[in-house]
C-alpha cells in the first residue's frame, strides 16, 4: 500500500499550496478532492440540474469524465479549469457534498488515487472517511482573516478584485454548511496532528509536513 498523507481544513487553509509543495520534495502523486465536487457543481450548472434534486445531481455525479491534463480540468471538452474556482462554484459544491449519495458516487475516484510511491491527499474527509489508512493525517488550520487575506490576494493576482468582508463572510458560510452537515462532516480525524498556519509562511508549512512525514519514514 503507498503511502498517502492526508491533509483536511476549512476553506483556503492552504490545503492545495502545501500538498502541491509536499508532493513535489517526495515525489508523490496529488489528490484535490475539492476539485471533484466542484466539477460536480458545475456540470449540474451547465447541464441545467437544480443543485435541489439529489437524484438528479447523484447522476451526474456518477457520470461526469472529467479529464485533467497538463495542468487544465476539462469537461466534455471545455476548459473549466477557472470556472470551479470561483467562489460561487465553492458554495455549490459544499451543497451538493451534503449529499451522502453523492459522496458515495466520488469515493472509488478517490480511492484510485492511491498509487506508488504515495499520495499526498487534500479535502475535508480525507483522513476520516476516504483514506482511514492513511500513515499521516493533518488538519490544516488559520484565522478566518488570514485564510479570507489569502483567498484575496490569490485572486488579485488572477486580476480579480474582491472584497475582503464578503470573503470573510462566504468562507464562514461555507465552513458552517461543512462542519454541520450529518455525512463526513469537516472535524479532524481520529490522530490527526492540528497545525495552525496563521503565522507561517507557505514554506513554513511545508517543511512542517514534511518533518512530520519524516518523523514516521525515516
Ligand atoms: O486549498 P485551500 O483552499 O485550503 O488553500 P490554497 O488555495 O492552497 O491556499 C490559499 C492561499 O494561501 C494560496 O495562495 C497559498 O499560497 C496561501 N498560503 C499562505 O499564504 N500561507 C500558508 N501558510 C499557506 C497558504
Ligand atoms: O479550496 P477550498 O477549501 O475553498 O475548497 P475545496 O477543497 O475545493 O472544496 C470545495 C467544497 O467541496 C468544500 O466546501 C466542501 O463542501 C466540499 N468537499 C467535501 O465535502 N469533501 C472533500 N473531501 C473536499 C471538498
């Protein structure tokens, strides 16, 4: 079995930097799960299914082939790769994660992912529910103003201007809807180290996993 490091949080916890960055020293493989249930998302927007109608959205759930490729995330051929960026896309994708058939119909996706010489895996339920095996769990946390702070500036620099108090508050909602919902809730999972980023820097963060892992793998 590869090893897989799992590494949950709230929103722009930083989730995606710091596995990117854990994943290129080791050599590992990356799973975003964020990324799937916001293709999900999008293609019940696109396909004009109410994110309302839980069978509806299971299907397209089970369905969807997104194809990733050379950096880009394309459905049926379009390029959706900044489309499920998009704050909106997040909220719609944290709708349809409440959804226990929905997550059923990503698990063998997630679990796929699992491939020598190891994965480096980011979410909400990654060490809980999709990888209980999973020889290091993290659970990546910050203060909602430095993650809304982040969030603010990585849009910035995709030239999109944004306010900081409507980034604030979208992140808490979202963060509310994840950790109330009954199926896979964001908590930390059993034995999850808690790391707290709010003063570190992107590095910092990293090299903090990254000693962890080595601590376990000599
Ligand atoms: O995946 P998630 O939404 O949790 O967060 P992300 O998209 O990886 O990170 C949000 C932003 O925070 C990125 O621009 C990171 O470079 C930045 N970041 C940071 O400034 N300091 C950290 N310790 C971690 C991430
Ligand atoms: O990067 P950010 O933290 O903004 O969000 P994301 O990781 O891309 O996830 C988008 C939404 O998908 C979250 O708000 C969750 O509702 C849902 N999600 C989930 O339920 N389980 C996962 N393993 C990953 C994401």
């Amino acid at each position: 079995m590869a090893d897989i490091i799992a590494i949950d949080g709230p929103v722009a916890s930083g989730k995606g930097s710091v596995s990117a960055g854990v994943a290129k020293v080791l050599g590992f493989h990356v799973l975003d799960s964020g990324a799937l249930y916001r293709l999900a998302g999008t293609a019940c927007v696109k396909e004009g299914v109410s994110l309302d109608d839980q069978a509806a959205v299971t299907k397209v759930a089970e369905n969807m082939k997104p194809l990733f490729k050379d950096g880009r995330i394309y459905l049926n051929d379009e390029d959706v790769t900044d489309v499920i960026r998009t704050e909106e896309a997040g909220l719609n994708a944290s709708q349809i994660a409440a959804y226990p058939t929905v997550r059923d119909a990503l698990f063998q996706l997630q679990r796929r992912c699992a491939q020598e010489p190891g994965l480096v895996a980011d979410g909400r339920d990654m060490g809980a529910v999709v990888f209980p095996d999973a020889c290091l769990k993290i659970f990546l946390t910050a203060s909602a103003e430095s993650r809304a702070k982040r969030r603010y500036n990585q849009l910035k620099e995709k030239g999109i201007d944004s306010k900081i108090d409507d980034l604030v508050s979208d992140l808490k909602e979202r963060d509310r809807r994840d950790t109330e919902r009954a199926v896979a809730p964001l908590k930390p999972a059993e034995g999850a180290r808690i790391l707290d980023s709010s003063e570190l820097t992107l590095q910092e963060t990293i090299d903090k996993v990254l000693s962890w892992y080595r601590e376990i793998r000599p």
